[in-house]
C-alpha cells in the first residue's frame, strides 16, 4: 500500500463509520426536532436543518484554524477538521432522507446517497452513466428503484472522487491553519462555510422538495411541494 493510500485512509474510515453509526442518530435527531418545535411543517425542519449543519461545519472549521497556530499542530489539525465535516455532513444527509420520508436501511445504498450529496454535479453525470438515464431528485431512485448492481459499480467510481474531492479541497486549509491566530481561524471557518453550503445546495438538487405536511397528518396535503416553491 502506498502512501498517498494510507493519508487516504482515515478519511475513507470515518465515512464507512459514520454511514452505520449516523443511521440511527439521524432518526433520533428527526424525531427530537419534531418534539422540540411541533409546528414545523417538513420544509421548515429542512431549513432549521440547513441552519444547524452550517452553524456546525462553519464552527468546526474556527476552531480547527484556530489551533494552526500550534506549531506542529496544523495536518493532524485539519485531518480532524475533515473528519468533523465528513460526520456533520453524513448526519445531515440521513436526516433529510428522514424528513423526506426515506429510510436507506441498506448500507450501500446510504454511501451512495451521501456521496452523491457530497460530490454534486460530479456524481449525478456519473450516476446517468451508470443507470443509463438522467433526470432530476435522485435520492428517492437511490434508496428504492436502483439495481443494487448499479449501485456497487456507483459506489465504486464515486468513492475515490470523494476522498480526492475532500482529501484536496480540504488539504488546502491545512495551509490557512498555518497562518497566524486570527487569521487561520477566520480562512477555516469560511472555507467550512463555503463547503457547508455547496452540500446544502447539492442537497436539493439530490433530495428535491420536501412534502408539504409529515406523512400519517389527518386531512393535510401530503404531495410534494414544486420545486422552487421554497425559498
């Protein structure tokens, strides 16, 4: 194994961790939600989601450039920093899935449903390519129509491009994380920040709209909105 595998390889681990153990968090995270705040309507909970990952992320990304300052402390320093957005990212990803009413119990069909939120457009002309179709809104097709054929041969191609795409997007903090204290933190915060909300986007190209009212309400709407229809 060479070395650029082993740099590779935290980071590839704490997705595969993160996939089992962010499955169950993210039901609960739906659910104690819902009980906090009863009369969110599922966009509402979508966009209180958005605001919890970014604030997470954006935060996460402070305090990592804020430790650069440590001699010595800057690689490890920004490695922890993608482990933090890998597993922000992940919960972010499963809960929305949970509000839309999705539940990828599969394992590989949850990696590839991340992955195609987290690699964006990347993924998507990956994902014709292998199912042979495009069209829009791919994590329902994802968690219940795709072959599970086309799934692994999806899995496959996407999780290099993931660990490339963050391994090197996020190896160019490591840089801001050496710069002196104030500075580091404010270039680390933002990149998180710029990275939180390319997800977030991604996301809604990935997911689409919400439904309109949580499934099992008596006598409400529960179709999906339009897209667009939310800002």
């Amino acid at each position: 194994m060479s070395k650029a595998d082993d740099a590779k390889n935290p980071i590839q681990q704490v997705l595969d961790k993160a996939l089992v153990a962010q499955q169950p968090l993210a039901r609960k995270n739906v659910e104690r939600l819902r009980r906090v705040h009863p009369d969110d309507t599922p966009p509402e909970l979508v966009r209180r989601l958005d605001r919890y990952y970014l604030a997470g992320v954006t935060a996460s990304g402070g305090a990592s450039g804020a430790a650069g300052i440590v001699p010595g402390a800057g690689i490890p320093t920004a490695l922890a920093d993608i482990m933090l957005f890998t597993e922000a990212s992940v919960l972010y990803t499963l809960s929305l899935a949970e509000v839309h009413g999705m539940h990828p119990e599969d394992l590989e069909r949850r990696k590839l449903l991340v992955l195609t939120v987290l690699l964006g457009d990347g993924a998507v002309s990956a994902l014709d390519k292998v199912v042979g179709r495009s069209g829009p809104y791919w994590a329902k097709r994802i968690v219940s129509a795709i072959p599970m054929s086309a799934i692994n041969k999806a899995n496959k191609i996407l999780g290099p491009r993931f660990i490339t795409k963050y391994g090197t997007k996020q190896g160019v903090l490591v840089l801001s994380k050496q710069v002196p204290l104030g500075i580091g933190a404010a270039l680390g915060a933002g990149g998180n920040h710029i990275f939180g909300r390319l997800t977030i986007k991604s996301a809604r190209k990935i997911f689409g709209e919400p439904p309109s009212s949580w499934a099992g309400d008596d006598g409400v709407d529960e179709t999906p909105l339009d897209p667009g229809s939310v800002a």
